[in-house]
C-alpha cells in the first residue's frame, strides 16, 4: 500500500528534477513544522529553497499538493528506518527494545520530536482534505508492528492470545505520546517510560520461545 493513492508524476522527473523536488519538500517541511501550515507560503518556500515562483508552482500548482507531498515524504523517511534491517522486522521482543533504545538514544529526540507526528498534529486542524494520506500513513507504520508480532506468533514466540493490531496500536500510541510528552518536558524520560510500559506490556505475550 502507497502512502498516496494520488498519481506520483514526480516519478518522470528527471535526476536534476527530483532532486529540486526533494529540496522544496524538506524545505517546506521544516517550515510547516517550524510555522504551521497556514503561516507557511510561497515566497517563504522560494526563499528558503532559491528557486522562482514559476518553478515551484512547475512542482506543486496548489498549496494541498505541496502538502500531501511533504506527507509523503515524511511518511517514506520514517517508514524506511522502520523497514531497515536493524529491527529484523520486529519478530522478537529484542527487536522492539532495539526499536525503543535506538529512539531514546537519539540525542535531539526530544527536541525535534516524531517528525510525522508532528506534522499531522499540525495539518489535521487545517481545512486541507490531507485526512486519508495522514491515515494511510500511520497505518502502515501500525502494519510493520503488528506484522512482526503476527510474525512472532508463527514462530510460536507470541501466545494465539494477543491481539497484534492492538498491541501495535498501543506501541504507536506508547511512542507518538511519549514523543510528545519529552518535548514539553524537555528530555526523554517520558519517551522511555512510555515504550518500556508498551513493551514489558508486549511482552506479557511472550512465550518460551521468544528469546533471541
């Protein structure tokens, strides 16, 4: 499943055509995180990215493509570290607490946040119909958890008792609030505190066979 269900005419561009296209999105993402949506424009976006109003709009012709972009694009970046091999696609308990120290060891995690977190916490009060893009997107982050404890299930290393797409609510949910809670707090113990509580949590599943 894509992110975007919309046409991705961004695929024709040229190498020298995605790459301006990709210096726009995180340009405007940070701007839009920085700004919100509606205080984020055009010229600030030129501005920030050297290039003139006719190639910007030569990319993105409306204010909600541009948006359902950086969507998109938020949503690749942070599915692609979830999809890496460091978590071997979360089919044990040790993966997730790799997945869990790999973000509480971030140094500037409570600072910067979840940037698709914070993102959608932004655009979803504005008026832009960017809903089921923002849905899309979570759920595929929701999917790579609750396959790998289906997958551990398989393995006879998670009892048939759990129930993969709540705990994997519950393991997003652990995340994108603890995420939130160490940037007002200023540091990561809520972060941590939230994704132990979610694992040990996970873990009450476990069976003999779960180690390793």
């Amino acid at each position: 499943m894509n992110v975007s269900t919309k046409p991705a005419e961004h695929r024709r561009l040229t190498g020298k055509g995605q790459a301006t296209r990709a210096r726009i999105l995180e340009q405007a993402a940070e701007l839009i995180y920085a700004n919100g949506v509606h205080a984020t424009n055009n010229e600030q976006i030129r501005r920030a990215t050297g290039i003139s109003g006719s190639q910007l709009n030569h990319y993105f012709s409306t204010k909600e493509k541009l948006v359902l972009a950086v969507i998109e694009w938020q949503a690749e970046r942070v599915l692609a570290v979830h999809r890496g091999e460091q978590f071997d696609s979360f089919d044990s308990i040790d993966a997730f607490r790799r997945w869990a120290a790999f973000y509480v060891g971030y140094e500037r995690a409570y600072r910067e946040g979840c940037t698709l977190g914070s993102l959608a916490s932004e655009i979803i009060k504005t008026d832009l119909n960017v809903r089921d893009e923002l849905a899309s997107a979570f759920g595929q982050w929701r999917e790579i958890f609750r396959d790998g404890i289906t997958e551990m299930q398989r393995r006879g290393r998670m009892s048939a008792d759990a129930d993969p797409t709540q705990l994997a609510n519950l393991l997003l949910a652990a995340f994108q609030g603890g995420m939130m809670l160490a940037q007002v707090a200023q540091e990561i113990g809520p972060l941590d505190d939230a994704l132990r509580a979610a694992i040990d949590h996970l873990e009450t599943f476990a069976t003999d066979e779960s180690a390793g």
